[in-house]
C-alpha cells in the first residue's frame, strides 16, 4: 500500500495506524493535530484533500481500479445512548438497567455526573448507574463536567475512550459509520484547532454515513433553544455529508427533520439532529417549537437505540420502565 509523506518525520501514515480505506496520510490522534504548527497543520489538509480516495460502495470491497467488487456481507452495528445522566436520582438508574439489555457501543451526549462534574459525582452517581457500562462507552463531555477545572475528573473516569485528555473530541468507526465526538464546551469556530481537526479528520474518513455528538444542541424547543456555539461544525458537516447529530443540555427528547447548514428543511442533504438529554437528570419544560421540529417529549426517561446499517440508519427512543412514549423510524445516508 502507498505510504505518503509530507515531509513530517512525527506524522504516522500507515494505514495499520487508522480504520481506513485506501491510503492517505492519518492522524494518530486528535493531540497529534492540535499540537502540531499551524503551517504543518495546513500541509497535511492538502496533503488529505491531494490523496483522498473515492469512497466504497456499501456492501462491496475494493481490489483495484481494474477488478471488479465483489459483494460483502452488510456491517450492522449498534450505537445506544443519551445525555444529562446521573444525579443520584432514580432516572439513571432506570435509563441504566435499559443499558443492561442492548448491545453495542454507548455513547454520552456531555452532562454525565451531576452536580458539578467532581470525582465524587462520578463515583457515587455515574459509577453505581451508567459507569457498569464504561468499558463500552464513548463519551462526550458536557457543560456540568466541566464546572470541575478543565474536566479533569472527566477525563480521568473514561480515560482513553474519551479521547486525547484535555482535548474532548476524537472519532472511531463503528461497522460501517464513521462518528465524530465533539466538545462544545470550548471553541470549535472556523480556523480553531478542534475546527481543523475536525476538516482533516473528515477528509481523512470519506464514509457514507457519518454521525456527531456534542452537547450542546444547534437547535432545541426546550429550556435552553437554540445554541450557535456549534453552527461552523454544523456547516461543515453538512458540506461534508454527515447524516446524524446527537446532542443533549435541554434535558428533553425531540427529533428534527433534516436541515441544512443554516437550518432549513433540506431531505435530500440535510442532517437530522436528535436532542436525548432524557438520560437520568430532571427534565424541562417545552418553550417555543422550532422550526422543523417533528417529535417532542419531556415526560418519559430513556435512551436512544440507532441501527446503523451500511446506507441508513434506524433509530428508537426505548423508554425506562413505566414510560409509554416511543419514537421510531429509519433515514437514508447523504450520497
């Protein structure tokens, strides 16, 4: 397999070192890019963009320009979660013992152990709940994780799963979906570190379907609506062709249809937010319904079940116990 080069002797480009297809230049991780010098960092986006490869075909396999695919046995994967989770109040001990009876990877949408994101909290509210499930979890940290100095506790609790510490977002793939976990709680605004990261990381992962998760969402009807901290990444998912955003901090449910860049309805293209902070913490009251707004609910704890297929993606909002709300429904990957 071609191996490139930038000139970078602290750059890893083999393909071994990432879940990638084809070759092109990779980042081993998210610390790698942000401490490297901006001219590096410039270099190795076109370096990204000058070797991307067309992406695969679901449900083939790629030899070479001249050989035919050959069909492939189709990847389904699960992905299961939410945010604004554990306060030593029942609801994520219920939200918890769903957890026990779906396989798959977890995630969390920020907001993990309450009130204040101290080891304490950690130990005495996440732990007994949702932390029997930390092997398997992927989180995100939300803005209570932080009120401990620089999350610190946080980072120390999921250790690697959460990426670089300190840093607060990474990407991993997950049968044939690419997801990006991302912090809203620092800049992510055009031309900041997690920004360019963000870009050289989509370039590096041309996939078919991709998902986000962040903790703050672009667009809510509850307490705290709409929060822009995100909207250069969402423009830029959307250019790029991501499917699916996950969020929590408006402790709700509410699924959107999918919009564009500046949140118009867009079902060709656009990408569809879920906001599931309904894993454990006190729920919120509805405020003004924002545009596209399909679903709402603020009565019933839970966790949110995606099905990620090869092109599409099923999703479900699986209730704790005694909840009788349910969402469900299926979506097609941006081409």
């Amino acid at each position: 397999m071609t191996e490139l080069s930038t000139g970078d002797p602290t750059l890893d480009y083999s393909a071994g070192s990432q879940r990638l297809r084809g070759a092109r230049p990779v980042l081993s991780s998210a610390r790698q890019f942000t401490e490297m010098p901006t001219p590096r960092r410039a270099l190795l986006l076109i370096a990204l963009a000058a070797a991307a490869v067309p992406m695969l075909s679901c449900g083939s396999s790629q030899t070479s320009p001249t050989t035919p695919t050959t069909p492939a046995a189709e990847t389904v994967a699960v992905l299961v979660g939410g945010g604004d989770i554990a306060d030593c109040s029942p609801g994520a001990a219920a939200t918890a013992t769903l957890l026990d009876g779906i396989s798959g990877t977890v995630f969390t949408a920020g907001d993990n152990a309450y009130p204040a994101g101290a080891t304490a909290d950690f130990a005495n509210c996440y732990g007994p709940t949702w932390g029997r499930h930390r092997s398997r979890t992927r989180p995100a940290p939300g803005n209570h994780d932080y009120l401990a100095a620089g999350a610190a506790p946080y980072y120390a609790y999921f250790g690697d799963n959460a990426g670089a510490s300190g840093l607060g977002y990474y990407s991993f793939d997950l049968g044939a979906w690419h997801i990006i976990s991302l912090n809203s709680n620092v800049t992510a605004a055009t031309g900041s570190a997690q920004y360019q990261w963000l870009t050289a990381d989509l370039l590096a992962h041309p996939a078919v379907c991709t998902a986000a998760i962040w903790h703050h969402p672009m667009f809510s009807s509850f307490l705290h609506g709409n929060d822009l901290a995100m909207q250069d990444v969402w423009r830029l998912l959307y250019d790029k062709g991501a499917d699916v955003v996950l969020n929590g901090h408006d402790h709700a449910y509410e699924r959107f249809a999918p919009q564009d860049g500046i949140g118009r309805a867009d079902a060709a293209r656009g990408i569809r937010e879920f906001l599931v902070g309904m894993g454990g913490a006190p729920l919120y009251a509805q405020g003004t319904v924002r545009a596209n707004s399909e679903v709402r609910n603020n009565t019933t704890f839970g966790v949110i079940k995606l099905t990620l297929r090869c092109a599409t993606y099923d999703w479900e909002f699986v209730p704790a116990a005694g909840g009788s709300f349910r969402d469900s429904g299926s979506g097609a990957c941006v081409r």
